[in-house]
C-alpha cells in the first residue's frame, strides 16, 4: 500500500505579523492533486496541524475543507492525525464522530480506557490502514502523539526517557499483535529526535518531563516506516530511510528560506517499504538583504535599488517576503524610513529589519569593577553604551549637546 506523510503544517501561522493563509492554500489544493496522482492509499499528518491550541476561523476552515476535498476526491482514503506541541487534543477530537464518517482518525491525546485511566487504549490508537482497490489490511499503524507530562504520570515520572520508551514499546507491542503475515507496522511520533536537525528560530523547545530530546533506537526495528513531525526541516534519522520528518510544507521563519520543503511517498510491502520525497512548490518566496552576513546602510540600499519592480495586478499575498540586515558602526536616523524609500515601487515586501552594531557589546559597568550603573555619571553612561553598540567615540557634537540636556537639567532641580 502507499502512505503518505506530512507535518506541521502550522495552519493560522503569522510570519512578523503577515498571515499565511493563501500560501497553506496553495499547499492544501496542491496536497490533494498529489494524493490523486500517487493514488495513495493512507494520509497521515503527525501533528502542529494548527499553529496555536485556538487556530482563527480560517485555519479551521482550511484544514475541514482539506478533508472534505479528500473525501470527495479520493473515496476511501485513510487519514490518520496526531496532535502535535502547538494543537489543542481536545480541539483536534471534538469533531472525531463526525471525521470518522469521512475515514479520518484523530488521535489529539493517548485515549485511555474507560473506567481505568491509567492504561492506554491502544484499540483506539492502533489504526489498521487498507488498500482502498482492494480494501485488505495492510498495515496497522501505532498512532502515539505528542506527549505531555500527564501521558507519563502513570509511569516514571523520575525517568521521563524511559517513560517515553515504555509507551513507544506498548504501542509497538499492540500493533505488533494485530499483525498478520505480509503486514507492515507503521509508528509515529511528534518529538524531538536526539541527531535530528532543528530550525532554532521557529520550533518551540519541547520537554516532556524533563526529557527534552529522545534517542532514535527509541522505535521497534521491525517498523517498515516511521513517521515523525516537530522539526521543520524534512529530513531521514541515523541513515535510515524508513525514519524521518516530513518536514513544514512551507518556511515558518526567515531562516527556513533554504529548506526543502517535501511530503514523504512510503510504499509498504509487509516489513520492507521503499521511500522518495515529493517538493512542495513554494507559493510565496522569502528573500534576505544581503544574502548572507548583514552590510553596511549604503551596500544595503544599493541592493535594495537593484530588486525586481512591483508587477501590475499582483495579488499582495503573493509578494516575496523581505529581511534586511545592517550592520551600523554609528545611529543612522530614520534607518526605517530610508530602508522603506528604497522599497517604495519594489515586489518584495519588508517584513523584518535586523541590526547587527559593531560596538564590543560588553555591559555598561564592566569597565569599572566595583562600580555600578547608578554610580556613573550621564556622560560615562552615554560613551560606554556609544562603545558596546557602534566603533570608535561619539562625537563631540553629540557630548556637547548631552552636556548642555544635563546641565539644564541640574539647574532646574536645584
């Protein structure tokens, strides 16, 4: 059978404020042409399906009319959901009846048992997955999703690695035992993969209990696949082909602007599976001004000079992302001003300026021990800041007139 896996889609997400509705879209629309063309018989998300535990109104819509598509598209095609770090369990299961009729299971939490909260109901979060021609079980897939400090209270809470391998090793042992000759086992996991590569900018630290990143020989050998979400770079875990991230399907921060942005094809043909990537075409660029380390104020305009022209009829959603970086050896007044004037008429739009200042960066009172920040007078404080954030001494003309402020100052408390 073939699965089909993608993660964090991060859906109501804002990058510096602008929100990225119309490029989730664009994914989505794509998402559901791609499991046409693969004629793919399972989908399975493994969590961050929404970017906050309270998505807007917009993000729900998409990611209900995303399921909606699929099921009207693709009859009998599994989903399969786990809640991620950034998803609300109770948000992502309320609808649960409902999304059982389009063939979507939504595991938002471990479910337990009822009358016996202490054990894990692996009937519900073991999903047996079938061929939709043929409608023969294939694999079973072991749906474990994030884990938070309450899934482990019932375990070993002073050992939170340990904790987390015992519930992969019951889910393991669950599905395992559903298993009937030729049949695959699929786990999935939304952690934090010790080796695994994170984006330091956009992916929220996540502990459980204590642990904040597990090792990869936490999942069973005999796995065919293994799907994992929470870091957003797409990539495959200790060399093995069968273990990785799908991956965001679209940058979450500036500096995901080189990533490969994929979904995994997984064909699964009993314990073995052979696996390759699909690109996500990206709808909205994301550009860095400079290219690489920040420059200074005039290099910057230049190239700002040098962007392309605003195209007539472009729709605004569509504008390439912007970041300026300068490096400042001295203020520049009205930096933003000048740095916008230059984007006046251009098709990328701003959305971060960063400065990076050539001063020694060290803190104001370090020059003087013993002494602290209240003992300095004005005009030490003034050149030792001027230091820390820009090179050589401030100008006369800016201590005359510092000297001038405090002097009137002076004469009108005395």
């Amino acid at each position: 059978m073939r699965l089909l896996h993608t993660s964090d889609w991060h859906l109501g997400h804002q990058l510096h404020g602008v929100a990225r509705d119309r490029e989730h879209a664009a994914f989505l629309a794509w998402l559901v042409e791609v499991c046409a063309e693969e004629e793919v018989d399972a989908i399975v998300v493994t969590g961050d399906v929404f970017d906050g535990s309270n998505p807007p109104a917009a993000a729900q819509a998409a990611y209900y009319g995303f399921l909606a598509d699929v099921a009207a598209r693709l009859p009998g095609v599994q989903v399969v959901v786990i809640g991620g770090n950034h998803d609300s369990p109770a948000r992502l299961e309320a609808p649960a009846p409902l999304l059982e009729r389009l063939r979507v299971r939504v595991i938002g939490a471990l479910p337990r048992r009822a009358g016996d909260p202490t054990r894990i109901d692996w009937d519900r979060a073991v999903v047996p997955l079938a061929r939709r021609a043929t409608g023969e079980i294939e694999a079973h897939l072991a749906a474990v999703p994030f884990l938070r400090v309450g899934d482990l209270a019932t375990t070993r809470l002073d050992d939170p690695d340990a904790a987390i391998r015992a519930i992969y090793q019951e889910g393991s042992e669950a599905a395992r035992a559903r298993l009937a000759p030729g049949q695959a086992l699929v786990v999935t996991g939304h952690l934090h993969v010790s080796g695994a590569e994170p984006s330091e900018m956009s992916e929220r630290r996540i502990v459980v209990g204590g642990a904040e990143a597990v090792g990869g020989d936490l999942f069973p050998a005999d796995a065919a696949y293994v799907a994992l979400g929470h870091l957003h770079r797409a990539q495959r875990i200790g060399g093995r082909e069968h273990v990785r991230y799908a991956g965001s399907p679209i940058p979450l921060a500036m500096n995901e602007a080189d990533y490969r942005h994929t979904v995994v094809i997984a064909d699964l043909d009993g314990a073995a599976c052979a696996v390759r990537t699909v690109a996500i075409p990206r709808a909205v660029e994301l550009l860095r001004v400079p290219r690489r380390e920040a420059a200074p104020i005039d290099e910057v305009l230049a190239e700002l000079a040098a962007l392309p022209a605003l195209e007539p009829d472009e729709a605004p959603e569509l504008r390439p992302f912007l970041e300026v970086h300068v490096r400042l050896d001295r203020p520049v007044p009205g930096l933003r001003d000048r740095i916008e004037q230059a984007l006046d008429g251009k098709r990328p739009r701003l959305v971060k300026i960063g400065v990076v200042r050539a001063g020694d960066l060290a803190a104001l009172g370090d020059a003087a021990p013993g002494v602290s920040l209240a003992e300095l007078a004005p005009r030490d404080v003034v050149i030792r800041r001027w230091r820390r954030d820009h090179q050589g001494e401030p100008p006369p003309a800016l201590l005359a007139a510092l000297d001038a402020l405090v002097a009137r100052v002076q004469e009108a408390s005395s």
